[in-house]
C-alpha cells in the first residue's frame, strides 16, 4: 500500500487501541507493521478459500510476507501465530487485492460474521460492480477513503454497527427505573427517562444499543454515578445512530421548555460525549442559562457546514435545520459550555474550534483520543472532572492536576511516543518508552519500540498527525 493510504486508513479506523489484526492473504504487510507500531498489535496472516474458510498459505508466501513486514519494521514478535482461535474476533481485519477486488466478495461473508466483534473495523479494497457495499452495510457503516473506478479499486474502512436491541426491552427498564414519581416518553426512534431526585437536573445522551449491549447494568450513560450524587436525571437514548436528528426529539424538549419542567430545578446540566456531546450541546436551547459540559461532540454532520467531516456517514442525509440543529449554534443560550477535546484529533479540533461563544470553556485533552471519556475513565477522574463542572467547582489547576494521572496510562504514553517519533525526535521517544518500562514493567508494545530505536530501525507507525 502507498503511503498515503496507510495514514489514511489509520485516522480513519477511529480506534484508541488495535491489540490484534488479520491480513488476509497477506496483501498489506506495510499496513500491518504500521498498525503493530502504533498500537502494538499482532498480526496474524491468514489465507482464505473461495468461501472464507481458513487453509494453510504456502510457505513461500509466509515467508515473502514476514521478510516485507521486516522491512516496514515489524519483527517476529509482530506476529500472532495461531491467530485468534478464542473467538474474540479481529479489531482490524485487512482484505487487499483480494476479497472485494478480485475475488468474489460473498466469500468473506462467513469469516465476517464469525470473526467481527462490536468495536471491529474492516479495511477492504474494493472494485467498482463488485457489490461489496451491499454486503458491507448490512454489518456496520462504510467509510470511503479512495472511490473506485473501472480503471482502479477503491479503498474502504467499514466499522461495525451493533443491531440496536428491541425497544420494548428498554422500555420495561426504563418504566421501572423512574418509578411513580418519573416519567418515561416512547418518540419512536428515541425516549426519555426522568428520575427525579435533588434540585440539581443532569440531562444525558446516549446510544439504546450501547447501554444495552455494553453495560451490565444497563443503564444510561452516567446513571450509577448521577445517582450517587443525589442529582435529578432526564435520560434521552437513541434507538440507533441518529444523533437525535428527529422533529419528535424537537418536539419533546419544546414541550418540556413550555411546561415550565427545567425551571423547577436549581441547576440544569446537558452531558454527553461523542454524538451525545453533541446533543448535550444542541439541546441545552431548550434550558437557557443550563451548563454544557460535553466531551469530544460534534458541531453538526451538516456536510455545507463541516465538509471536513468524514467519519459518522450513516448520520450526513440527517436534517441538522433547525433551532437545535448546529450545537455551536444552539449552545449560545447557556450559561457555560464545557467542551473537552482532544487538541491532536484533527475532526474534533475543527468542531471545537466552532464553538465561539463567550460562554465557552475549553479543556484540552492532549494525546487522550477522541473516545476521551473512556481514557479519563480507565484513569480513574472522570467522575470527579465530571463532578466539579456539574456543581460549578471545576477549575484549571484543579483539572490539570487530575489530568496528570496521563504519565501512567498506557494510552497516552503510546501516543507521546508516537508523536515524538512523528516530529523527528527518536531521543524522546526512547525517554517515554524508558518511563513506561518503569510505570509498566514488560509492556510488550514499549519494550519493542525501545528496541527498534535503539537498533537504529523504523519505530514510527507512519501516521503523520495533524493539530488543528
């Protein structure tokens, strides 16, 4: 693969950590050594029959393969040898010059539903006719990186989209969870929880298949922790990657607007991250003189107003008209926007960056990823970050003092090294790799970038990072 493609694909799979990678017919050696370098995952070379089973490839071609992903700077410790046979699935699945382009692509199908997992991404070069998008679409959402034409293949990152669970399953858990003193509201394609508690409101946002797929409890995004501070909670859960584009989602906060609900409470608080940020954002008119306190939202996915957006293609037909449709926009009427960000994620940069309000606060999040609220919560602080801007306590040194707790998580670290590597200063990411050798004893990942720099070889994941 061309170089260009490799970083491209890259900030396209929108993953904070690869921990393992299948190249099928073992076509894109310099993708796979750059994905062990940045992330420290193993690959696995695969072959695949016409019908997608597994078989033996030959030893030449092993051979051929290993010796090129020596060369891009993957040693034998890159390689997973017997695969994943736990059936835990791929994180990236590689499909070049093969399935989608010259062969028939209904041959993956069967490795596909085996071997994807919720959090899957699938790069595959395709040709045009060859129905792949068909196919494709009906496991997740399709990233087009380079068109296909009838003179050349196009190159296409897919990521999974978990089928969201029955409504009705949610409802019953939400009627119970608000009790006789709350309310839920069924709109269709999204719903709203209320758990009446203190005089403090925090309104959330959520995915319905996220909370029901991924959460024991299965609760809204921040419920536990809500609850435990004695606050108020008005959940509103998607059905479905909708970034609460719906006119009965308008609807619902206008009538809640006109019934006085927001002005019983002492304090309203919109929180949410990702599309949730989003409409933590947007939907914060409907309480003016509110906090925002969201993490890495978008702006709008209106493609006339951020043509720089290209992830999050299942949402771009989605109507964001309106009084609630750009959050940069909307968002104006609150009494402070918390936007927290990371600065070296070039997407949500340029959504921050939209948000020029006066009543804007930012936090910068450096090398934390654009799933920030995961790191800060595999950090330990992201309840208390979270708690400090609900009750208005949240300050700079206070912040930045909770965020050091970065010098010992893995995935900062990772990415400082990266960075440093990226920047031409392979003296300071040999110091990083050396510090977490000493806060992580016999990581993997770092003990095999020390020893490629200091061997003098490539170390650097060729991804070239872009700050806006």
């Amino acid at each position: 693969m061309r170089e260009d493609d490799v970083r491209a694909v890259i900030d396209a799979l929108d993953l904070d950590d690869v921990g393992h990678v299948v190249d099928i017919g073992g076509r894109a050696p310099e993708l796979a050594a750059a994905l062990h370098q940045r992330y420290g995952a193993l690959i696995a070379p695969l072959a695949l029959d016409d019908a997608g089973a597994v078989v033996a490839m030959p030893l030449k071609a092993r051979e051929d393969y290993l010796a090129r992903l020596a060369e891009a700077g993957a040693g034998p410790e890159a390689i997973s040898h017997a695969g994943r046979e736990d059936g835990a699935g791929y994180d990236v699945i590689l499909s070049i010059d093969g399935f989608g382009s010259k062969r028939n692509i209904k041959g993956l199908k069967a490795f596909l539903q085996e071997k994807l997992h919720p959090a899957s991404r699938v790069v595959i070069e395709v040709r045009k006719g060859s129905g792949a998008y068909p196919m494709l679409n009906r496991y997740g959402g399709c990233n087009t990186l380079r068109e296909a034409t009838k003179e050349s293949t196009g190159l296409v990152v897919m990521s999974v989209e978990p089928e969201a669970p029955p409504a009705a399953q949610w409802a019953g858990i939400a009627r119970e969870l608000a009790g006789d003193n709350g309310f839920f509201t069924d709109c269709g394609d999204h719903s709203f929880l209320f758990v009446p508690r203190g005089d403090v409101l925090v309104v959330t946002f959520d995915n319905l298949d996220i909370a029901m797929t991924k959460r024991d409890d299965r609760r809204p995004w921040g419920f536990g922790f809500i609850e435990a501070q004695g606050w108020s909670m008005l959940g509103v859960m998607a059905n479905g990657w909708t970034w609460f584009r719906d006119g009965a989602v308008d609807r619902e906060f206008d009538r809640l607007r006109e019934e006085g609900f927001f002005a019983r409470f002492r304090r309203v608080v919109f929180y949410g991250a990702s599309m949730g940020g989003y409409g933590a954002a947007a939907f914060s008119a409907a309480a003016p003189g509110s906090v925002v306190f969201a993490i890495s939202p978008q702006s709008t996915l209106d493609k006339s107003v951020v043509p720089w957006e290209k992830r999050y293609r299942k949402a771009w037909g989605r109507d964001f008209s309106g009084p609630y449709g750009d959050a940069a926009e909307a968002s104006r009427a609150a009494r402070e926007v918390h936007l927290m960000y990371d600065p070296y994620v070039a997407p949500d940069a340029a959504h921050a960056a939209r948000f020029t309000g006066p009543n804007v606060i930012r936090w910068r999040c450096p090398l934390l990823g654009h799933r920030l609220g995961s790191s800060l919560h595999q950090m330990g602080v992201l309840q208390e970050i979270a708690r400090r801007a609900i009750e208005g306590d949240l300050d700079r040194p206070g912040f930045y003092r909770l965020l050091r707790k970065r010098r010992s998580f893995r995935r900062y670290l990772r990415e400082l090294a990266n960075l440093a590597l990226d920047r031409g200063r392979p003296g300071l990411a040999r110091r990083v790799c050396l510090h977490a050798l000493e806060t992580l004893p016999g990581d993997r990942h770092f003990a095999s970038m020390l020893k490629r720099l200091e061997s003098g070889g490539r170390a650097n994941g060729g991804r070239e990072r872009k700050n806006v």
